[in-house]
C-alpha cells in the first residue's frame, strides 16, 4: 500500500528496474540498499501496476541465500514449504512475522544499550557488534533457546485450544476418525 512518501520502482518487460525519485534504473543490489536503509518503497508492474514487491524481495532472498553463508536451512525451508496449503498457513506467517519482529526489538534495545554506555556518538559497528556476540554468543543463544521453547509452548497451546473448539463445535456430527465426546488424552 503506497502512500506519499513511498518510493514508486517500476518493473518494465525487459525485466529492468526503474526508480521514479531518481529517474534512473536500479538494480536488486539497489533494492536491497534500500530495504537496508529501511526506505519504504513499492514495486509494480509498469504496464498492469501490479504490485510486485513481495516478488522482489523474494528474489533479494533468493540471491542472499545462494551466496556466501545461507540463513535458512534446507530443512527449514522443507518445514515452510509444508505449510502452504495447510489450514495453518496465515497462522504460520504471522508467528514468524512476530517472531522476527521480537528478535529484531531485541536487538534494537541491545543496541540502545550499548549506546547509552558507550556514548550517543561512539560509532557502534559491525565489527564491534560481531565482537560483542563472539563473547556473549552462548548467552544469547541460552535467551533465544528459551524464548524459543516459551514461544513453541504457547503454540501448542493455541493448537490445543484450536482443536478443542473445533471439537466442541462439530461434536453433534459424526465423522469418522473424529472422536465425540470428551478429550481422551490421558
């Protein structure tokens, strides 16, 4: 959804990109700069306007995952693929999407940490930030693990808490494979 202030990038058949604020093309190098540089920006098709930012982004993934060191792992990615089709699909996007904005939150007050002991306007880099993880690593993987373990429990919770209302909701039929009645787990 554009507004005002969002930066309109056209995509033309010739399959080139062509940025509208600065009147000139741009590459997925360029696209990429500007999700890094949190600019709010949409493509679209420039015959249909279409919007076509998601396949973009996609295609900024894909590009990031065959080169260098890959975020996701073959097995991940097997897990995701399940899911489309499955009745937990728009549940599944927003946990991740709510995962991922956790994480990123935490990683922001980190940093707002770090400034406040070390100054409004000490340059707090990559490189001191990947110093900072080098040695507080395992911590952070203890916080994630756990937040991990909460965050798969309270899912599960909701799993249950799905299925009893659909089985409270259709225990006047009878299907089969679908026990009536009261939960028999023990």
């Amino acid at each position: 959804m554009a507004t005002e202030h969002t930066r309109l990038i056209k995509k033309y058949p010739n399959r080139r990109l062509y940025d509208t604020r600065t009147s000139s093309y741009i590459t997925l190098a360029d696209v990429k700069d500007l999700v890094l540089g949190n600019e709010d920006f949409q493509v679209v098709d420039a015959k249909t306007t279409e919007d076509l930012t998601r396949s973009i982004l996609l295609q900024i993934i894909l590009e990031e995952e065959a080169g260098g060191a890959p975020m996701f792992t073959s097995d991940l990615l097997a897990q995701m693929i399940r899911f489309y089709g499955n009745a937990m699909q728009g549940i599944m996007g927003k946990y991740l999407e709510n995962n991922i904005r956790a994480f990123t939150d935490m990683q922001q007050k980190m940093q707002d940490h770090a400034r406040s002991i070390y100054g409004e306007g000490s340059t707090f880099n990559q490189d001191l930030w990947s110093q900072f993880l080098k040695f507080q690593g395992p911590a952070m993987q203890s916080m994630m693990g756990a937040y991990m373990d909460q965050s798969q429990k309270m899912f599960l919770q909701m799993q249950e808490q799905i299925d009893q209302q659909t089985r409270s909701m259709l225990s006047g039929f009878q299907f089969p494979q679908f026990p009536t009645g009261h939960d028999d787990k023990q």
